[in-house]
C-alpha cells in the first residue's frame, strides 16, 4: 500500500524565511517528511494562488528533504480563507476532482496547518469519507525540526467506549419510537431498528403502510420527536388526513392562497406545506389525495418551492415528508389515481406496520402501556385484577376478538375500563361487559359465527383456552349450552348422540359425553353451575 498524505499550505508555520536557516525550524509540510518510521508516497499540497512563491519554495524542500515523494500542488481560489460556504465549497471541489483508490493508498490528512476553518472543512470530509482516510496531527518537538505526529482514526467503530455509547443511543431511539414498550414480534423489532437508522441518517420521504389502527400516526409522531430531540428539526409537526381534504379546500390547505384567490378566500392563508417549514409533514391517507394535489405535491418534494392559489410568486418550504396510507398505493397506479411519478419519489423508505392481530405476543405490553397512560392522564393508577385480567386475556387470544380497528381498539377497551373502575379495580365484571361491547362492535363482520367465548371463559383456564381451535371452540361452546338446558347427564347425552345412539344395539350417552368433557377437564356438574 502506498502513503498518500493531504494537506494545506501553512502561510504561517511553513514559512521560515527564504535563506538557508529555514531548514533549522519546525516546519509542518516539510518536517512530516522527515520521519524515517513514515514513509511518504505522495503529497498533495493545497494552496492558493496569493501564496504561489511560498509554495514552490515549501515544495522544492519537500522534494530536497524526501526524494521518493511525488509532491502534487492543487490550487484553491476562495476570497475569503474564513468564510466557511467559500472553503467547503472548494475543497468539497477537490475531493470530486481527485481519483481516490482505497485499495492501493492510504490516506491521511494533514490538519495541522490551514486557518482552523480549513481544518474544520477537511475534518468534515474526511469524517463524511469523501476523503476515505485517517487524520495526521503533528506537533514541534524538542527532539528535533521534524518534531512528532499521531494518526488519528475516524472509525468510531474501533473505540469501544464510542461504539457502546453509539449502541446505547441507538437502543433509546429504538426504545423511543416504541414508546418504550417492550415488544417481543421479531419482524416488528427489526422494522423498528431500521427506522431508528433511517430517521437519523436521512431525510428523504418514508411510506408508512399498514392497516387503519396499526400506529402509522403514532410512529409519525415518535419519528420527528426523535429527531427533534437531535437537533434535526426546528419546525413543527404538521399532521393531516388527506382524506378530509376535498376539492378547492384541499389545494388550500396544503398549499395555501392570496386574499381574493376564489370566493370565499378573504384572507391569506399560509398553508400546511408552509407551517412545516423545517420541521415534519405527515400526510396520513395520502391515497385519498386527489391527481392535481399530488402533481403539486411532487414539486414541492423535489424542488421544495410550490405556488400558492392565486399567487402570482412561488414560495419555498425545506420540511421532512412522511406519508401513511392503508390503500394499496401500485394498485391505485394501475387504476390512474395514483401518479406514478410521485409514488416512485415517496417509496424510497417503505415500513408495513403489521396488525395488532399479526403481532399478538404484544399484546400483554401493549395492554400495560395502555394502563400506564390512562394512569398518567387521570392522575390515578388503574389495575385488573388477577381474574379479570385472566379472562380478558384469554379473550384477546380469542378467533373471536377481531380487533378491527388493531390499536385503536385496545385503546379505546381500556379507556372503558379503567374509567368504570371502581377503586381503580378492573373486575371480572367489568370485563364482561367490555367483552360483550366489543364483540357487538364486531358482528357486523362476523359470518353468523355464534360468540362462544363468555361462555368458555369461565370454565377453562385462558393457556388452555388460548391454546383451542375454533372448530373446538364452538363444538364445546355448543356442548356446554345443551348440558346446561338439560336436567341430567343422561338427558343431554340422548340429545347430543340423537342420531348414532338410533344405530347402535345398546347405547350408553351419558358415558360418551363425559369422556368428552373430560378432554378437556371439566365434569357435568360443574358445566352446569357455570350456567
């Protein structure tokens, strides 16, 4: 590997004079090259052009002080060496210029002399790998003219104290954006530790998808908190549902107008584009957007300036988008309400939040977080207990708890509950009565499915209960039901084996049935006192 080294001319410390004294002092460029323990392949010497004299003479004793290194001048041409934008700008000029091969050369960059703006734009871009190297610091030193240097790697990686530092940060962004739930779904961890990455490092459009309910407001919400809390963005949130948006009102809302723009408009308005102005704009629904709102829409993603109604001016506005949506957005392209064009710009960082029923291991945080709030907002802690927790859980795992709106659903149960709680006590009776709110809630998307789960809940226990399909569900339910309407063992078998016990020479019903019952470990006499 050879060693390339970058650094910029010292109008100070590489200046000693013109007479033969010069090689007597520490001179930064010229001294680097001294170290027999570091040898030098290439230099590349950034000046600019007022410090031409001093150049050539810094770089003919490099050449005199280290034969075998190629000394290569590169010239930058800011006005002004303290104006940051100028310096960047220039030497960000020379990192697109210069062919960089990491595979053959090392490269280091030589920070030491150049105003501390120049060092500060080098560090940048050596830390952003547009220079893919390593920091060279060197100092004076009594030892002698070519004094000392240290490399200094820009790998945080390699230090263990940063790296575990970096480990902890990224586990509270997680943390934070599940709202410090411990969730145990996998797939649903992984998406989570992505989107902590993601929201960090960028700030390109991200699609939310996933069913109404899932949380892609919630997240929304988490995600500009996040960055917020970096330092990211200034502005506010600006959240809408684009489904409310119709018609003139929706160009108005999302893009403003001018007093006058149509009848009705009789004052300015600013418009949602603009209030998120270095900050975040979620547009949930954004399928429901109508095809002029999103050819504007797309403009002002990717040139960040759009036109308000009426005006005769474009405005700019720098925000961060993220979009939300249960819609099957490619298939609203294939039917034209969808623009291609604009789906193509969102679908960058694209995160499926999965349903509350796809993700029910949980459910039991996600009931405690729920807890945990309503306690928080009525300034009184509210609990099940073990029983009605018992009960409601086994229900939750149910086939017959839909859970149709995902989250909302669960929050909208515990609010009942907790509120009705007397003594902030969560009773079996208080579950009941949710469980009968809830399943009524749901029956319009039930398919005659006859609700078996209040009359289980109380005879087997919720693992085994959790644990039964809902073909076993619905027989026993069925089961229990006759044995409760009949007065004997024997009664309820003739009118369960009503058919089979007619083709048999000697039947024994009673005896049937309670084998059955005992498969799953309840007796005649104890499904009868449960109704």
């Amino acid at each position: 590997m050879n060693t390339v080294v970058i650094g910029i001319l010292g109008s100070r410390l590489d200046h000693a004079g013109f007479g033969k004294r010069r090689f007597e002092r520490w001179r930064p460029s010229v001294s680097l090259l001294m170290h027999g323990s570091l040898r030098v392949d290439e230099f590349v010497l950034i000046h600019h052009p007022d410090e031409a004299e001093l150049a050539g003479i810094t770089m003919r004793d490099m050449r005199a002080v280290s034969g075998q290194t190629l000394i290569r001048p590169y010239q930058v041409d800011y006005a002004d060496p303290w104006d940051f934008e100028q310096v960047y700008s220039q030497l960000h000029d020379f990192t697109r210029s210069y062919t960089f091969d990491p595979e053959q050369n090392d490269y280091y960059v030589h920070i030491t002399t150049g105003t501390h703006v120049a060092q500060i734009c080098l560090y940048l871009l050596t830390e952003a790998n547009y220079i893919p190297g390593k920091l060279l610091q060197t100092s004076p030193s009594k030892a002698g003219i070519q004094g000392t240097y240290r490399m200094i790697d820009l790998d945080l990686s390699r230090y263990d104290q940063i790296a575990s530092r970096f480990k902890r940060e990224a586990q509270d962004g997680i943390a934070y954006l599940k709202s410090g739930i411990e969730t145990r779904n996998t797939a649903f961890n992984e998406l989570i530790s992505q989107v902590e990455q993601v929201s960090i490092k960028s700030s390109a459009p991200m699609l939310l998808t996933g069913p109404t309910g899932a949380g892609k407001s919630r997240l929304a919400k988490r995600i500009y908190e996040l960055k917020k809390q970096r330092g990211q963005l200034t502005g506010k949130l600006v959240e809408v549902n684009c489904a409310t948006l119709r018609g003139d009102n929706a160009m108005s809302a999302l893009f403003g107008h001018v007093k006058g723009a149509f009848t009705g408009a009789f004052s300015t308005r600013t418009g949602l584009l603009r209030e998120a102005h270095k900050g975040l704009l979620f547009l949930d629904e954004i399928g429901e957007l109508g095809l002029d709102e999103q050819a504007m829409l797309l403009r002002a993603i990717e040139d960040k300036v759009f036109m308000p109604l009426g005006a005769d001016n474009e405005i700019g506005s720098d925000f961060q988008l993220i979009v939300g949506t249960n819609r099957d957005l490619f298939e609203q392209v294939r039917l034209g309400r969808f623009r291609e064009d604009l789906l193509a710009r969102i679908n960058l960082w694209t995160y499926e939040l999965p349903s509350l029923k796809q993700r029910m291991e949980d459910f039991e945080p996600n009931l405690e977080h729920e807890l945990q709030q309503f306690t928080f907002q009525a300034n009184h802690k509210v609990s099940f207990n073990k029983a009605a927790r018992e009960r409601y859980l086994a229900f939750a795992y149910s086939p017959q708890a839909l859970w149709r709106a995902n989250f909302r659903d669960l929050n909208s149960s515990v609010t009942r509950m907790a509120t009705l709680a007397t003594g902030g006590r969560i009773t079996e009776e208080i579950v009941a009565g949710e469980m009968v709110r809830l399943q009524y809630a749901w029956s319009g998307f039930i398919d005659q499915t006859p609700v078996v789960i209040d009359t289980l809940a109380g005879l087997l226990p919720p693992q085994t209960l959790a644990e039964l399909d809902l073909f076993d569900r619905m027989q026993l339910a069925e089961v229990v039901r006759l044995c409760r309407e009949s007065r004997s063992l024997a009664e309820a078998g003739r009118r369960l084996f009503n058919v089979s016990r007619t083709q048999k020479a000697s039947s024994n019903d009673s005896h049937r049935l309670k084998q059955y019952l005992q498969r799953f470990g309840l007796v005649f006499q104890d499904v009868c006192k449960g109704g």
